[in-house]
C-alpha cells in the first residue's frame, strides 16, 4: 500500500475489512458451537463437514486480517500493540467495530478451546475403555496416609499398588 493513497479511502477500507472479518468471526463462532455440540453429542458424523467449513473460515480471515495490515501499514502502524492504539484512536464507529472484532474472536478461541478439552476428554475415556477391552489394567490415582498420590492398577476386581 502506497502512503499517497488518500487516508479517509483506507480509513473506509479499513472499516470495510473489520465489518467483514466481524461477520466471518460471527460465522466461526456458530460453527464452533455447532461443533461443540455435536461432541457433546457424539454425533461425529457430522464433523467432517464443519472442519472443512470451519478451515474455510479461518482462511478467510486470515485473508481479510492481511488485506487491513497492508492498509493499516500505510498509516504507519508496525506491531500489534500500534495497531490497538491507532484502532483505538481512530474515529468511533472504527474502534468500535474494532473492539467488537476483538470480542468475536475472543469468543472463537474461548469455544475453541472448550471443543479441544472435550475432543481431549473423549480420547482419554476411549482410550481408556479400549485398553480395558485389551486386557490391560486401568490405573486410578490413589493417596497414602501422608496425603501422596499413588499409582495403582485395577485388575478385575482387585487393586494393585
């Protein structure tokens, strides 16, 4: 982007690009919703079709993020934190979109983060179920008298420290 670009034309621009990134962070955070219900759910089926959607989106706004840097870089912003504060001192409605843009993908790694511990979760239980099946000992945590953990395997019915 070239510095002789009239300002109030990057400035709407800018503006522009945030709007959209807002509606596609909207967008990422119904489908990662979406997603975390279906693993609450476990209707797994159904996961393909949202991660191909949900790596869509996440293009797409990468995309957009770099269209506004190339903008923003004509105002002389480097770094993340000059970013913030030319957001943040930029007319009302800008900062306020930008704000928002900020909250939406927050929100985005919020949920995202609550669908990894559940994927997390839901491994650890099959995992577990699968070594039981095979013959193996489950082992569960347990304490001594001075309060320390113990490892300790079931086997049938019976524990083994």
């Amino acid at each position: 982007m070239n510095a002789h670009v009239n300002p109030k034309m990057n400035a709407d621009n800018i503006k522009r690009l945030v709007r959209s990134e807002i509606d596609l962070a909207n967008q990422l955070q119904e489908l990662l919703q979406k997603e975390n219900d279906v693993l609450s759910h476990r209707s797994y089926n159904e996961l393909p079709s949202i991660t191909e959607t949900k790596m869509l989106l996440v293009e797409q706004l990468e995309r957009q993020a770099g269209e506004r840097s190339q903008y923003v870089k004509a105002f002389g912003v480097k770094d993340e934190q000059a970013l913030n504060d030319f957001m943040d001192d930029s007319d009302q409605e800008l900062s306020a979109c930008w704000s928002e843009l900020k909250y939406e993908l927050d929100m985005c790694k919020r949920i995202n983060r609550i669908n990894e511990l559940v994927v997390s979760r839901s491994l650890k239980a099959t995992q577990r179920v699968l070594n039981i099946i095979r013959g193996g000992a489950a082992e569960q945590d347990l304490y001594g008298k001075q309060g320390n953990k113990l490892k300790a395997r079931a086997v049938g019915s019976y524990l083994s420290v």
